[in-house]
C-alpha cells in the first residue's frame, strides 16, 4: 500500500509538473470567493481517485475536489488534495504539492507530500519516523519564540482571515518572522523538516490539508494540537503544529490576543 501510494502521488506531481511548464493562460474557476479551482486540479484528482478505486475498491476515498466516497464498509480512508497551492500554480509560483493521507479507523497510518519543483518527497509511517527523500528529517531544535519561523494559513470565509491577519501581527513582532506561502500542506512538512518552528493554521481546518502533515511533524518529534491545546479536536478550533519547543509560547500568544 505504501509503495502505491508513493507512486501515485509521484505520478500525480510529474502531471501537474507537465502542465506547469505550459505558458498558455491558465483555465481557472471560483469555487467560491477567493477559492481558485483549476482543469489540472479537477483532472489529477479524477487521476487519483480512480487509480485507488481500482487497486482498493473496498477503500473509502476523500478528496478535495470529488468529496467522500464510501465504497463499502472499511477501516480504510483515502485522503487526497491533488493540488495544495493552487493560486500559486496558477501564477507560475513554484511553492504547490500533492498530498495524500491514509487513515486506519480514523487514524493517520501514513502521510505523503510531494513537491514536485522541487522533486522533494516527504513520507511518513505511523511508528517508523519521517523522511524527505529518504533521509530521516526532525523537527527543528529551536527553544525561543523570538528566534523562530512561523507560517500561517487560513480558510476562504472572512473569520478565518480577520484571525489569521491578528496572527500575522502579533506572531511578526513574537518571533523571529512569519510568512504565509499558500499551501499549508507544504508548509507542515517544512515543520517537519526543521525549516521552521510552527504552522498556525485558522479555523476551519480541512483534513485533506493537513492530515499527512500531522502525522509527518508527530514523526518527526514535534506537536500537533488546536488552539485551547487540546489533540482530539483540530479542525474545530484551529491548528498549531510546531517542533514542541515553541508550543506553549504559540499557545500563550495565541490566547493572550484571543486569535
């Protein structure tokens, strides 16, 4: 299963990659306001959707682009975003990656997300760490809050971005910087991969978003937690994923200004 899923989302980023290179306009549609969907979004997820059909029917799917399809009763769960970054794509923006995440009775059991610019691979297996390229990645060591790298994202609704811009303001002046890049999924994995602190990511969550990242920042020895700090209720009330160090600090800021 986890050399399939490997493959797939490899084969997914080398088509997105193919289309990335073409300089005619993009075709583009609002899925909602400021919400941009894509033809590449729309077909790579079919792509995926159907790839994982035929080699596990009996496999539940979700997706981004194509909802929850439940095939028959199964512990099984596919979690797909076939294109996490689309605005970036569609200006040319390199920083874009497809994600896939599979649960076992609501659980993430592996996590994959691939850039394919930058052809990084990032995977991680429940109880067996987190790689990039195959080489073990951990969270970054950093203890202070004033020294770290943040990044933020936020839902398409006008709550999530009011609270995500307090973030913003409070967390530029906490720390060290903070910097939204427009695909949160990538943004987890740069967690995981020590590149910098933590994500704070507004409320609502979406879980094709982040489930692969979660599990990836917990392999790699880093927390993952909602904004009262509580794990079993992230897509309630937001999401902090950090290398644990800088956590509580988060949390406190978090609190403090009510975000």
């Amino acid at each position: 299963m986890k050399e399939f899923a490997i493959g797939l989302v490899l084969r997914a980023g080398n088509i997105l990659m193919r289309e990335f290179r073409n300089t005619q306009p993009e075709e583009i549609r609002f899925k909602r306001k400021r919400e941009l969907v894509t033809k590449h979004d729309l077909d790579v997820d079919k792509f995926m959707v159907n790839k994982i059909k035929a080699e596990y029917p009996e496999h539940a799917i979700l997706s981004e682009e194509e909802g929850f399809q439940k095939r028959r009763k199964s512990d099984y769960l596919w979690v797909i975003d076939p294109l996490d970054g689309t605005t970036n794509y569609t200006m040319r923006h390199t920083f874009f990656a497809t994600t896939l995440a599979i649960l076992k009775k609501g659980e993430p059991i592996l996590g994959i997300i691939y850039a394919p610019y930058t052809r990084e691979l990032f995977v991680a297996e429940k109880g067996r760490g987190a790689f990039k390229n195959e080489m073990r990645i951990h969270v970054s060591n950093e203890n202070n809050l004033r020294h770290s790298f943040l990044t933020f994202a936020y839902a398409h609704d006008p709550d999530s971005l009011r609270r995500a811009l307090v973030a913003y303001q409070q967390f530029e002046m906490e720390a060290r910087s903070m910097r939204h890049f427009g695909s949160s999924s990538l943004e987890l994995a740069f967690v995981a991969a020590g590149r910098v602190e933590a994500q704070i990511i507004t409320p609502p969550v979406r879980i094709w978003d982040v489930a692969a990242g979660i599990l990836m920042i917990k392999e790699a020895g880093g927390k993952v937690t909602d904004f009262d700090g509580k794990t079993h209720r992230i897509a309630y009330n937001g999401l902090v994923a950090s290398n644990g160090r800088v956590h509580n600090a988060v949390l406190k800021v978090i609190k403090k200004k009510k975000i």
